[in-house]
C-alpha cells in the first residue's frame, strides 16, 4: 500500500469491499492476510466456489484468530447455485 499512500491522502483506516467471486476473495483475504485491512465487506460472496471450502473451514479459521480486530460486512441474498454453465466454466479452468 505504499503506493496509495504515496499519492493520495489516506488515513491509517484500511479497507477491501468486493461482490460476488470477488467477495470471496474478500472473504478469503480475511482468513489469508488477517492484519492487511481492519474492514472487510462482500456482498454476496461466491462461498460455493470449490465445493464451498471455505465455508467449511472458515470455524477452523477463525478459532485461530482470538486477537483479530476489525470489522467484516457481509451481505448474502437468497442462497443460489451456480448454473450449469458456471460450473462447466470452473471445472475446465
């Protein structure tokens, strides 16, 4: 984040906010990189990527954060599955 810092004026406040696939990553930035950003906020999160590993291990995850601070959004719409189509395009990439 040196950049940013370099040529905007920035507070010591850091935050990521992403929507769908990229929501997951936000989610995923949380457990990855916990003290990267103090606010995380995804909407609707593709959790159903990868068979929803992550959704499964996030218990795990968290337990091994006791001291983290900070704040995560998380807006969730009504449960969808991908289409058939989007799960074709995952499987071949």
């Amino acid at each position: 984040m040196p950049e940013i810092e370099r040529r905007y004026r920035t507070t010591g406040s850091r935050g990521i906010i992403g929507e769908s696939l990229a929501g997951l990553f936000i989610v995923e930035t949380l457990f990855e990189q916990p003290t990267l950003f103090d606010t995380w906020i995804a909407f609707s999160p593709s959790l159903w990527w990868n068979d929803a590993a992550l959704t499964r291990s996030a218990g795990v995850r968290l337990q091994g954060m006791p001291g983290l601070e900070g704040r995560m959004l998380a807006g969730l719409g009504r449960p969808r599955t991908p289409s058939a189509r989007t799960r074709r395009r995952c499987r071949t990439r």
